[in-house]
C-alpha cells in the first residue's frame, strides 16, 4: 500500500520534473524555433518592404497612370511605362496555358484513369524531375530547337519570340499542372465513378462527364498554380523571347515580359534614378500579381480538398 | 399445404403486410405462417441465375460454388455475416468487378438465359439492364435533375426527352414531390435518405430490368429506410430485385426470398418465410437468431 502510494509519489515528482525541465527547454528552443520559423517570413515581409519602398516613388515621380499604362519604355528619353511588358507577360503565359492546359489535364487524366499502376508509378517521378530541371538549360535547348528551327527553317530574322518563350514556358510548367491536377482527379471518390459505370457509362464517359466535373476546382487550381510559375519564370524567358519595349501584340516578335525588363535593366540603371524607381515599381507588380495568382490557386485547392471530406472513396 | 397460387398472392402483398409480418416473426408467432413447399420455387420465372459462381481477389477465394436463381419481379435477400461475399456476389451480378484488376471468376452467371461474361456480351449494355444502389448513397456532385438526366443522357437519349424522363423517373423513385421545386440544387445539398432515393431514380432513369441494392440502408435512420423499403416493394412490380442487407427484420420485409451465405458459401435459399419460420440448416437457424455474425 505504501510501496504504491511511494511510487506514485514518485511518479509525480519525477512527472513536475520533466515539466520544469521541459519548460526551461522549451523557453529556449522555442525562441530558436520561432526565429527559424519567422526567418522566412521576416525575409518575405523585408523583401515586400524594400520592393515597395523603392517602387513605389516611380509613382510621384513618373505618375500612376503613365507608369503602367504608357507604351512604351525608352530609358535615353526617359520613357518608363510598363504596358508593354504587361502585354508581353500576357503573351508569353497566354501561349503557355493553350499549350499547357489541354497536354497537361490530357496527361494526368491519362495517368489518373487510364494508365496501370506500374505505369504511373514510373512516369510520375519522371514527371516531377521535369519540375527540377534548371530553367537556363530549358532555355538553352528552346534556342538550340525552336529558335535556330524558326530562323533556319522559317526564315524569321530573329527566332526569338512571345511564341518560342510561351512553347518552352509551357513545358516547364507541364509538370506543376500534372501533378496537381493528377492529385485532384484521384482526389474524386471511388465512389462517383463505381456509380456511374453501374448505369453503363464508358470509362471515357465517366471521366468526361463526372470525374473532370467533379473535380473542376481541383483543375483550375492546377492551371493557376502553372500560371503563377510561368509569371514568375525569368531565365527561360530571357533567353527565349527576344525583348520589345514598345506596345504590340504580335506573338511572332519579341516581347519582354516583367520579369526580362526587371533583368535587363537592373544593371543599367543608377540607383534612386527614375529608371530604378520604375524597375521597382514594374517588380511591385509583379509581386502583386504572382501574389494573387498563388493565393486563388491555394483557395481553390483547400476548397477542393474539403470538397470530398467524409464522402466515401 | 398452401397451394402455390395462394403464395404467389401472398408474394405480391404490399409493404405494410411485410412489415406486420416481421412484427409477426418477430413475436414468436411465427407458427401461424405456413411453411411453403419448395415446389413452388419451380413456378417462378428465373430472371437471373448463377452456376457454380465462384470468385477470387489474387489467390483468396471468397465465393465457392454459388448457384442461386434469382425471380422474375420478386425481391430476393442475402444475408449472412459481414466478410462472407454478399457484396462480392451482387457486384458480380452486373460485372462491376470488373474494375478490379485482382478479381477473377470462374462459374456463369445466366441473364435471361444468357451468360454475362460471354465473350461477346458488351458490359456497357450489361451494366444497363441490371442497375445498382450502393450501401452509402453517391449521387454525382451536380444538380439533381443532371443526376438522373446523366444515364438516359449517355445512353443518346434526346435533350428535349430528358426534362420528362427526369420528371417521371423521380415519381418512381418518390422523390419528386420533394425536390420538384428544387431541381438544379446540388444533389450533395439533400439528407442522406434522399440522397439514397436519388441514386435509385438514377439506377431506374436507364430502365434496367435488375436492381441490385446493396445494404441501402445502412447508412440511414429509420425513417428513412422506411421509406426506402416502401420503394423497394413498389418496385418490384415492374423490376426484378436483389437486396444484399444484415438487417433480418429488413430482408424479412422485403424480400420474396431469402438466402443465407457463410464463408463465402451458399447455406440455404428458399422463400423468406420458410427461411425466416424454419430453416433448415443449423446454421441459417442460428445467425437469424442473432446468435452469430
Ligand atoms: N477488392 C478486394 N480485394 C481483395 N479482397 C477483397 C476485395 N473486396 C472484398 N474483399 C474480401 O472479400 C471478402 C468478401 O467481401 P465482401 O464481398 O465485401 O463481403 P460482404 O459484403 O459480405 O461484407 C472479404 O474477406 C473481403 O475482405
Ligand atoms: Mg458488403
């Protein structure tokens, strides 16, 4: 009787010792661990600071409306709208996206329905390694290809276009689009295609008319979230999609996107200059649109993933 | 001894006489019913049947030998413990089976005669004339009139047939004067009973000849079953049914027949009366009373 009440005694002190020591652990690592933690959102918010804080002068100095409407950008005379850049941006993803969207669902409806488990098994790895795979060396084999092909073959004076960034563009973002949209259609429960295979539907049937559908928001997410990657792509596109700093729709001409004027002129401009108040202020768009891409593409998949909560796989 | 057209009468009573007689079994008055000679199982049409059915997940046999008739507009039951194949067996009836790749089987399954996994019978037509209802309800997420339009819709039935085909099968299922007003909501947004009487307008929007039920109820309250049994009844005067269920008082409401399976075995099949009053295994007597499974 007494043994046991001895060793819960025991128990407890040796319980509010672990607690102290544990309370004197924790007030330390934690203070690690939460600089670790914020490290990354401190750089963030430091980095959104500083952005704007340089760009944001443009707009005093230069005007809201000349800045990102303005047709052009000339630095000797002073010329700093972004317009066309905005353009070239929209250009170049457009391309990507009506290449992108149509092979990249095809294939994750392909490895998602169709495809036999060891099949997938082997692609989806390879699939993601394409993700890996640094953007210069796409950027490099798209010259090698489609660059020499468009100037040797189709006599383009120069082979360097919105179109050769947006095809290069759509490859890189192939991968970020299967995958996600490959998780999303076998998010879609077992039990949605059982019932409509019991009513005689195809398997083709099945995925166009219940599983695409049912997993739309999934898809979507998908798409954004390769949109947000080919907003953000710089070195490819650099390389690819030639430059253009006067306002033209033209995808068989050169374009600059945000991302190539931000690289171009960096080096060239003097900081506090206009011209340095313009890049930021062009990067502070950038920011804001690759911002909101990624956080509807984020919405989207958490709406999709409660979506099929508790329904039965 | 009753004569067999005095017992096709009693086959072809209504819900409500079913469930006074599971009131009745259920009270030990069991011996007012009369027992039925298996005689009159040959008086009935055979909708379906399988031959020395049996099934395999790789290696693991799970059915052995099943050979059951299934009747012309009558409800038939499986019972039996959970694991032993009733599911199995029912998804063998329309080959949904054939989703899974490790499924194999051997034996023949007879549809008007016709063996279903002939070389030459094409599933998707199949999988038409015999439709299913699964244990938890699963209509499509999209609005309800799309869940019943979607099979006549595959099956090339014309945009302009569907808005009555929706209608007149919703009645069937009992449902339209429930959702009439609200056709284009989310199926997801009904409760679970309704939900469940979707997925059958939807099995009946293709006109099968079979529906297979799968446990339709147990993910329901009672009401709702009530309300499914009912349906199940009515049904049957146009359909043929098979009802897989582990509620004894429900198979003794609604169905014609029962049989009773075991590891993967068929132990007993004969008119639920019969199976319900006196069986004549030891076993089939022992599980309705609860005493295993
Ligand atoms: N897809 C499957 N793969 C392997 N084994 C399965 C599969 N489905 C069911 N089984 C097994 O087959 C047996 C019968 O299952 P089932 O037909 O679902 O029984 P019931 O419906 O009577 O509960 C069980 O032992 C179960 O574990
Ligand atoms: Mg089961």
């Amino acid at each position: 009787m007494s043994e046991q009440q001895q060793t819960s005694d025991d128990l407890a002190s040796d319980e509010e010792t672990i607690i102290a020591i544990g309370k004197q652990k924790i007030s330390f690592q934690h203070v690690v661990l939460l600089l670790a933690a914020s490290l990354s959102v401190i750089i963030v918010v430091l980095v959104f600071i500083f952005t704007v804080l340089e760009g944001y002068r443009i707009i005093p100095e230069y005007g809201f409306i000349d800045f990102l409407f303005g047709h052009e950008w000339d630095s000797p005379h002073e010329q700093y709208g972004i317009l066309p850049m905005i353009v070239g941006t929209i250009l170049v993803v457009l391309i990507a996206a009506v290449i992108a969207i149509p092979v990249g669902t095809m294939a994750a409806m392909y490895l998602s329905e169709i495809a036999p488990e060891i099949v997938r098994k082997i692609m989806k790895p390879i699939i993601e390694i394409l993700a890996s795979i640094p953007s210069i060396i796409y950027g490099f084999i798209g010259w090698r290809t489609l660059v020499l092909f468009l100037q040797n073959q189709l006599g383009f004076k120069s082979g360097r276009t919105a179109f050769t960034a947006g095809v290069v563009l759509s490859i890189m973002i192939l991968p970020t689009i299967i995958t996600i949209a490959d998780d999303s259609l076998k998010a879609v429960p077992r039990a949605y295609r059982e019932g409509s295979f019991a009513l005689g539907a195809t398997n083709w049937q099945t995925i166009r008319k219940v599983v695409l559908p049912a997993s739309s928001s999934g898809l979507t997410a998908a798409y954004i979230l390769g949109f947000g990657r080919a907003i953000g792509e710089t070195m490819a596109v650099y390389f690819l999609a030639g430059g253009g700093k006067n306002l033209q729709w033209n995808i068989f001409r050169g374009v600059d996107t945000l991302t190539s004027l931000i690289l171009k002129q960096l080096p060239e401009a003097s900081i506090g200059s206009v011209e340095y108040h313009a890049i930021f202020g062009a990067a502070c768009v950038l920011f804001l649109i690759t911002f909101c891409v990624n956080l509807i593409g984020d919405l989207l998949i958490r709406r999709f993933s409660k979506k099929f909560r508790g329904a039965s796989k | 001894m009753v004569s067999p057209d005095n017992s096709i009468k009693r086959d072809e009573n209504d819900g409500a006489d079913q469930r006074a007689l599971a009131i009745a079994l259920a009270s030990d008055l069991s011996d007012r019913l009369e027992i039925v000679s298996e005689e009159f199982l040959k008086t009935e049409k055979t909708k379906m049947e399988t031959i020395n059915l049996s099934h395999w997940y790789n290696e693991k046999r799970v059915l052995a030998g099943i050979s059951l008739p299934i009747f012309k507009n009558k409800v038939t039951a499986i019972i039996g413990p959970s694991g032993c194949g009733k599911s199995t067996f029912l998804r063998d009836l329309n080959r949904m089976n054939d989703i899974i790749p490790t499924a194999r089987i051997s034996g023949e399954v007879l549809l008007d005669g016709q063996n279903i996994y002939d070389n030459k019978i094409d599933v998707v037509s199949l999988r038409k004339r015999v439709g299913m209802v699964f244990q938890r309800p699963n209509p499509f997420p999209m609005s309800i009139e799309n869940n019943v339009a979607y099979g006549p819709y595959i099956h090339g039935a014309q945009p302009e047939e569907l808005a009555a085909i929706v209608e007149s099968t919703l009645r069937k299922a009992a449902l339209w004067e429930e959702v009439r007003d609200r056709l284009q909501d989310n199926a997801l947004s009904l409760s679970g009973g309704q939900q469940q009487r979707l997925c059958i307008a939807r099995a009946l929007s293709v006109e099968p000849e079979v529906i297979l039920f799968d446990e339709p109820c147990s993910a329901l309250d009672p009401h709702a079953t009530a309300k499914i049994e009912d349906l199940i009844t009515n049904l049957k005067k146009d359909y043929t049914v098979v009802i897989v269920t582990h509620n004894m008082q429900q198979a003794a409401r609604v169905s014609d027949y029962t049989t009773f399976f075991n590891f993967g075995e068929l132990i007993e099949f004969n008119t639920t009366r019969k199976i319900f009053k006196s069986p004549e295994r030891k076993m089939t007597e022992e599980y309705i009373s609860g005493r295993f499974g």
